[in-house]
C-alpha cells in the first residue's frame, strides 16, 4: 500500500523549516558568540531579539501541528480540508512571523490564536467531518 505525499505533509516539513529562516536576523549579529549564542540572544534588543523569540515560538508550535496532521491522517479525516487547514496554519505561522518582526503584539498574539484553533481543527477533523 503506497502512502500520498499529501499538501499537509509538504505543509509539515514548510513549519518545520520555517523557524531556522526566521532566526536569520538574530544570527546576523556580528557580535554573536556562538560558543554560548543564547546568552547573546538574551542581551539582543529590537528585531534581532524579536526574531529570536518568532524563531523558539515557531518551535513551540510545531510538534502539535505535526502530531495533529499524522492524526489526521491515521483517523481518515477527509484530506481536502486537512490539507486546506495546513495552509492555513502555514499562511497563519508567515503572517505571525511578520507581525512579530514588525512588534504588533497584540495581532501577533491574534495569529497565534487562530494557529492553534485551525491545529485543534486538524486533530478533530475526523471527528467534525
């Protein structure tokens, strides 16, 4: 039995990879140490210390968008709307990442809320369908 690479999965690997390119600003810091980079990041002011937080965020917010795509997946919700759900945490997770490096909190905050409730979406999808 062969698995689809469904939009969802692709969508997984995107917010996967989509915090190492947020950090970017943080790491362009000639005065980095890399020998103790958080200690640096700690001392960051500005965007760079911003990007920083978006880059741990984005991790934070990963594993249960993951986890909910494999349920999703393993519980036969109806994969149009699964993979229409994980663009939208994808578009969700750019438009947050840019609200954070332009320091709007409180519509960054906004976008994380919807993140999360279309990733609870995901993993009921089965069950609301």
């Amino acid at each position: 039995m062969a698995l689809e690479f469904s939009i969802a999965l692709w969508c997984v690997l995107a917010a996967g990879l989509l915090p190492l390119l947020t950090v970017y600003p943080a790491k362009f810091d000639r005065k980095l140490d890399n020998r103790d980079p958080s200690a640096r990041h700690a001392r960051q002011t500005g965007l760079r210390r911003r990007a920083f937080a978006a880059h741990r965020n984005g991790f934070e917010a990963f594993p249960l968008f993951a986890v909910a795509v494999i349920v999703a997946g393993l519980t036969g919700a109806d994969q149009a709307r699964v993979d229409a759900l994980a663009l939208a945490f994808v578009a969700l997770r750019v438009l947050f990442t840019v609200a954070y490096f332009a320091n709007l909190s409180l519509v960054r905050s906004g976008l994380f809320a919807l993140g999360l409730g279309v990733t609870i979406a995901i993993y009921t999808a089965a069950i609301w369908a």
